[in-house]
C-alpha cells in the first residue's frame, strides 16, 4: 500500500505581528506583563518582609527601623535575599528550621545589636 502524503498549509503562528504598530504594541505587552509580574513578586516580598520584620521587633526586642536594619545585615553577612531571609524566618512558625547559615548570622546580628545599644 501506498501512503498518501498531503501538503499542508502553512499558517503563520497567532503571535506573528503584521505591521509596526503591531511590533509596538506587542513589546508593550510583554513589558507591562513583566511590569506586572514584578509588582506581584513585590507585593507578596513586602508582606513577607513586614512579617519578619514584626517577628524581630518581638525576639530581639528592638524597634521597627532596628528589626529592618536586622534583617539587612543578616541578607548581607549570608549573601542571600532579603525576601528569602525573611522567607525563611516566618516559615518557623510552621514547624521550619532556619536554614544554619541564617541561624549563625541572625545570632551574630542580635550580639551586634545588643553591643551597639550598652554603649
């Protein structure tokens, strides 16, 4: 038997862009969709950090500049996000360890603190 081989017809794919308003457009689209990821990573990184940031007001206790300064300084001494420090230290009230590196530096950061406040 003999297969029958049939040509298709090529379409150009929906995202083709046909003319240069069409170009403009579309780069605005994808850079109001990436806008628009971005303020939603925001939004749900600030929530995230305001609650870090409460829960170190509470355990070193220390004002709200002072838990934001906390925080900064143990993202730095870890080389790892702020988002994703503070991340992580909410996430201890579900049961989570803090990773150990963020551990050894929140413990750093609190003797610096203290330090700075007897003088």
């Amino acid at each position: 038997m003999h297969q029958v081989t049939r040509h298709r017809e090529v379409q150009p794919p929906l995202t083709a862009v046909t003319s240069t308003g069409d170009l403009a457009l579309a780069a605005e689209v994808l850079e109001l969709r990436a806008r628009n990821e971005q303020l939603s990573q925001a939004l749900v990184s600030h929530a995230v950090i305001d609650q870090a940031r409460g829960m170190a007001m509470v355990l070193a206790p220390c004002s709200s500049e002072r838990a934001w300064d906390l925080l900064v300084d143990v993202s730095q001494h870890c080389n790892v996000k702020l988002r994703d420090v503070a991340a992580a230290l909410v996430a201890t009230t579900k049961g989570q360890e803090l990773p150990e590196a963020i551990r050894h530096e929140w413990r750093r950061a609190l003797r610096r603190l203290h330090a700075l406040e007897r003088r």
